[in-house]
C-alpha cells in the first residue's frame, strides 16, 4: 500500500509540474513548438530494385535474373500465352484444366510424391491461368534451388495428364462452377464479361457442358501446342545469381525446343453507343449485383496512369466516392467499388455494388451521377492528393519478397509495359494532375454507352429500372424473358402415375455440413387413395407431422392434415379441397418462434396443389431439360395461392449419402424462399437433395 501511494504522489506530482509549467510558458512560444501546417511531402525515393539481367536462350526462351539476396528464398515462374482466351471454341475451361493437371503426375513422380517432395522442404509449386496467360510457379529456400528447378522441368516437360487425375479435376470444376452460378456476384461477372466483349475471346466463361466436352486428347494437344519455349517467359528472383542460374536452366531446360505458339487473332469487341441495362431476374433475390463499365485501352496506353487516378478516386477503397457515399451516407450497401483492369488486349473498368431490393434504382442512379461527377468536375486537392498518396505510398508493399518481385516484373514484361516501368511508376503517378484525371474519366468512361448488367429479382426491380435506362430481360441461363414472363401463367400438367408408388424415404437435414435435423417420407398407395405423410425434426425445438390424402385418379389434393410443434407452441391445420374451394383450420410459423392460427375458406382453379404436396408432385411431372411448369399451389401457412416454376435442367451426377443418384436439377420459384430440387432421372422418380436460395439448410437422402 506504501508503494502504491508514492507512486500515486509522484503521477500526481509530476501533472502538477506538468501544469505548472505549461501556465507559465508564454502561449506564442508554444505555438512555434507545434506547427499548425503538415510539412510539405518530400521527393519521392526511387524505387530501387535489384540488379536483373535478361538473356534470350538458344530454344527462344526469355530469361530474367533478379537478384535479392535479403532474404535466403527463391521464386521462379514460367509464363505462356496459353490463357483461358485461347480455349478452344466448346471447349472453356481447358486452360485452367492444363494448369491444374500440371502437377498431378509425371513419368517418374505421382501428384503425392510432387506435392511431398516440393512441401518437404517448405516450399510450393502451383500452375494458374488467367485470361491471356498461363503460368507455373515454385518457391523454396535458395538451398534448394536445384530441386525446385528439377520439380518444375518434371511438371512442364513430363506431365502424364492422366486421365483419372482429368476426371477429378473436371469434379471439381463442376462443383466450383455450380458454387459459382448460385452467386450473384459470379453471375454478373459472367454477364457483363459477355456484354462489352461480345464475341471476343475474353468474353468465354467455362460451362458445365464445355467442361464435359473436355477429353484427355484435348489437353495433351493444348499443352503441346501452347505450352512451349519461343516467345515464353521466366523470371527467377531470389538469393542467386545470373551463373547459378543459367547453369540450372541449361540442366533443365537446355533440350526442350519448340516454335512460339500463334497470338489471338484480331476480334473485334462491341461499339455501344447508347447506355442500357441487361436485368438478369433471380427469383428471390434479396440483394441486387450491380455492375456498370465498358472496354478501355490496350496496357501500353501513356493515359492509363490518369485514368488509375481517377478510377481511386471513384471507387478504389473505403474512402472512395462510392463507397463513402452509398455505404455511409445512404446505408444501402456494405461496399461498392470501382476498377481498372488490364488485359494483353482491351482492358475494361468496372463500377460494383452489392444493394438491398428496394433500393436498387436509387443505388444505380447514385452510381451514375458520381461516374458522371468524376468525368466533369475537377477533383478537388485533397481528394487527388489522397489517392495519390495511396497508390504511390502502397506500390512498395507490393515488392518486398522475391515471389513479388518476381510476379511484378512478368507481369510488366508480359503486356509490353516497358523497362522503365516499374522504376517510373509512383513518379507518373504522383505527375498526374486533376485536369488529366478528368479527361482520362471522360475518355474511358463511356457514359452515352455503358453496359449495365443487374442480377436480382426483376418482379421487383424491372418497372424501376426503366426510368433509367432502357431494360432488357434475361434468365440466369441467358434466355431472353419478357415482362410477362415475370408473373408466369398457372397451367395444369398431366402428372405421370408411373411415378406415384408406395415408397419410403429418409433424409437429414444439414447445415454447413452438420446434421441438425431429420425428415422421414412415405407414399402409400391403395385403390382408393394415395397418401404422403411426413415427419420433420430439427434440432428439438421444431417438429412438423403432415399427411395428404390424394385422389389415386389424378393426383388431386383431398385433404391435409398437420401438425406444428415449435418451441414448445402446438398449431394444426385441416383442410379439405373440393367443389373449387379449399376450407378448415390453418396454422402457420412465424419469425418470432410463434405459431399464426387462422380460418381457410378460399376459391382455387382446376389443378391446384397444397404447398405441402411439392415433393410428390415436382418427381410426377413429365421432367425434361429445358422445360417450365407453372402450377397452382395454396399456402396454408400464408393463406394465398401462389404460382411455383419448375424449371427444369440438364442431369447431373448428384452425391448425397444414399449414394451417387443422376438426377434432374429442378429451380423453384415463386415460393416465399426458392429452392432447388434434385430429382433422379431413374422410375420411379426421388427428391435426393433440396437446398435453400439464400439459406444454408440442405436436405440430402440417406436412404
């Protein structure tokens, strides 16, 4: 305790001088100590890299040696125009395929015994493409320089490209793919890719028909023919040098010949001269994706660096216009940005933003009024001098290991950026002025013909969106759509009876892949009825009991009967179809874990389904790839009649734990959450998976 009071006498002593002090000292000497203005920035330092040489080897092989010897690593890559532009019409994907294949076997090592021998000694080797080119790349301690060198002729010279190791990679490009195509984000990618290039190879975006249509044969002929030593690139930085170097390139590569494979030919890209937008409808949608841009310059363009300038300035990080201002202004977004991205060709930017429903119209219109800023205001000095302050002051983080360096000068190298480049760069930057960064925006930011592409849900957003600009409707399969289509037609279908047998069937109820509930089904056919009945369990606070009694003639619902048991709150529901009206008692779960009672009394149509029929009905339809069903349901839980689509895809192998089933992929919409269901191709027909848009429940058959 004495201690402690002296320390305490001695903090408030030492305020008490402090005070003292500070009272006593003449205000105007004070405010010389602490100047009220920031220093003016001093000159740049160069950016100072390593000593490189470059040599062109007797194959046509180009060869840069970077030496960094801070650090006792090493990164080689080898580049090829082997991009995915150059797939294959069909065939999309196959690029990417090759580059995974890389690795995955040669004439003396299996995948495991590479990645052993490459991770045994804390390294790595990975292949890659991008749009125009292909890469290899390993890393390792400089000690290890010869195996590294070793490991990756092995890959590039002797892969075997087996064609078991072909079938899983194309497994898992199809999971990839479909993972992909339920997001978004993906879709509008993939749309907008194909509205500003049009025809042009970098619009190409694999399929899962173009990855099926890929043989063993087509990747051994695209490795042969693409991956080869003329007009291909290496860059090798690290803790070496120039004669290690080519001595270990000489080992490895000095009897590997091969002529420079052909460039893209010329394709023209689509000229736009009018603003529009491409409404991608996702029934359910609760976000909408927008993406706003069109085609740019070519990478050696002298006004990219402007343009960089003023693409930061509208939307290159959190303290960018668009993002300031429709996230913390407006509050419709969690992020909305801009970029400028570089191609060996025609490059593009491109405006993002990820909004609620509701406010899709009016996020849009935001975003073109500060696209419209930055390409007629002059950018005020704080604001240039800020991103300009960002990207000069973060381009030497992007530099400091030899993987980087090494990714930086191919990268430089690989679109013809010159050899100053690198060395100039934060300079041309920090050159640019605010009257160059507008008339960089005005060039590359075609306001009279953006492409505009919105995925989201168009039975909300459509009417808005045309106040804007003019709307063209698609599916998320690229099928045209007209505005009726938005409110689908209910027309009876003649069920198939072979597909209405007695059956039983089990299945969990998982979420992110743990089991959190069970779901037992069982049809039972007699001579006078068809009864489903079905029991739900999830998690102990939720349980469901339902029974229908069909008409055996046609399906058609006679009764339902269930019973809703949710934390701990008991709700039934009976009602009776018949006469054209469906009547009785419903009930139905709320979001606050209550139970809505309420009476039904209601008209329905000819060929009206209870909501809760779904899985009996969708396996009866006649299935066909291609095919829409628009049916008739009423929702006792929401007291309506709704029209569900059924749309049906092309069969796929689906894996749940019963087994490997091939089955339909069926779309639902119209639900108050769509889902899909996969149903097998094989009589009599089985709902094997069900998964929620937006929600991460997934029912899967167990047996």
């Amino acid at each position: 305790m004495k201690a402690g009071r002296r320390l305490g006498g001695q903090a408030v002593s030492t305020l008490l001088t402090s005070a003292i002090v500070l009272t006593a000292y003449p205000a105007n000497r004070l405010s010389a100590q602490f100047p009220t203005r920031p220093p003016k920035p001093t000159r740049l330092a160069p950016v100072r890299f390593p000593p490189f040489t470059e040599t062109r080897l007797p194959n046509g092989l180009d060869l840069i040696v970077i030496e960094h010897h801070e650090q006792p690593v090493l990164s080689v890559s080898v580049s090829f125009r082997a991009g995915d532009a150059y797939d294959p019409a069909g065939k999309n994907g196959l690029a990417g395929l090759v580059a995974e294949l890389l690795s995955k076997g040669t004439e003396t090592r299996t995948a495991e015994q590479i990645a052993a021998t490459i991770e045994g000694v804390g390294g790595s080797l990975s292949a890659t493409s991008n749009q125009d080119f292909l890469t290899v790349s390993v890393d390792a301690l400089s000690d290890d320089a010869a195996l590294a060198f070793d490991l990756l002729g092995d890959v590039m010279l002797h892969s075997t490209f087996s064609e078991s190791e072909l079938e899983l990679a194309r497994t898992r490009a199809l999971s990839a793919l479909a993972l992909q195509l339920s997001e978004p984000t993906s879709l509008a990618d993939r749309f907008f890719a194909q509205e500003v290039y049009g025809r042009h190879p970098y619009a190409r975006r694999p399929t899962a028909e173009s990855y099926k249509a890929i043989t063993r044969d087509d990747v051994v002929k695209f490795a042969a023919h693409r991956l080869r030593p003329a007009g291909s690139l290496v860059v090798v930085a690290g803790d070496v040098s120039a004669a290690q170097v080519q001595d270990l390139m000489a080992k490895t590569f000095g009897s590997w010949r091969g002529a420079a494979a052909a460039a893209l030919p010329p394709v023209a890209v689509p000229s736009k001269t009018a603003t529009d937008i491409l409404l991608v409808h996702r029934p359910g949608s609760a976000q909408s994706n927008i993406v706003a841009g069109n085609t740019t310059i070519l990478p050696t363009d002298p006004g990219y660096y402007a343009a960089r300038v003023a693409t930061q300035v509208l939307g290159g990080g959190a303290d960018a216009r668009l993002f300031f201002i429709l996230r913390e202004q407006k509050s419709w977004t969690y992020g909305a940005y801009a970029a400028l991205r570089r191609y060996r060709g025609l490059g593009y930017w491109q405006a993002t933003a990820e909004v609620r429903t509701e406010v899709t119209d009016s996020a849009l219109a935001e975003l073109l009024r500060q696209v419209d800023r930055v390409r007629t205001e002059v950018i005020p000095d704080s604001e240039l001098a800020g991103a300009k302050g960002f990207l000069v002051g973060s381009f030497p983080l992007v530099i400091e290991t030899p993987s980087q360096i090494a990714a930086q000068v191919a990268n430089s190298r690989l679109l013809g950026l010159g050899d100053d480049y690198l060395r100039l760069y934060r300079e041309r930057l920090s050159a640019v002025t605010a009257l160059q960064a507008r008339a960089a925006a005005q060039r590359l930011y075609r306001r009279g013909g953006l492409t505009i592409v919105v995925v989201g849900d168009a039975t909300k957003i459509f009417d808005r969106l045309k106040t804007i600009a003019p709307v063209r409707l698609v599916d998320t399969d690229g099928k045209s759509l007209t505005p009726a289509d938005l409110a689908p037609q209910a027309r009876p279908v003649a069920l198939d009876q072979a597909q209405l047998v007695s059956r039983s069937d089990s299945s969990r109820v998982v979420v992110q892949g743990n089991p959190i509930g069970a779901t037992v089904s069982a049809v039972r056919r007699t001579a006078d009825s068809l009864v489903y009945t079905e029991r739900s369990v999830l998690g102990g606070v939720f349980e469901q009991l339902t029974t229908i009694v069909f008409d055996p003639a046609d399906a058609s619902v006679k009764s339902v009967a269930q019973t809703i048991t949710q934390h701990g709150k008991k709700a039934e529901t009976h009602l009776t179809y018949g006469d054209g009206r469906v009547k009785g008692h419903g009930a139905g779960p709320q979001p606050d874990g209550g139970v809505k009672e309420f009476d039904v009394d209601t008209a329905v149509a000819a060929g009206t389904y209870d909501a809760s029929a779904v899985p009996v009905i969708a396996p009866a339809l006649p299935l066909a790839p291609g095919q829409t069903f628009n049916l008739s349901f009423f929702s006792s839980d929401e007291n309506t009649i709704k029209v569900l689509s059924f749309k049906v895809g092309a069969p796929a192998p689906v894996i749940v734990p019963a087994g490997t089933f091939q089955a339909y992929r069926v779309d639902v919409t119209g639900s108050r959450v769509p889902f899909v269901m996969y149903v097998t191709t094989a009589t009599p027909r089985r709902v094997v998976k069900t998964e929620f848009i937006g929600q991460p429940f997934v029912v899967e058959l167990v047996k």
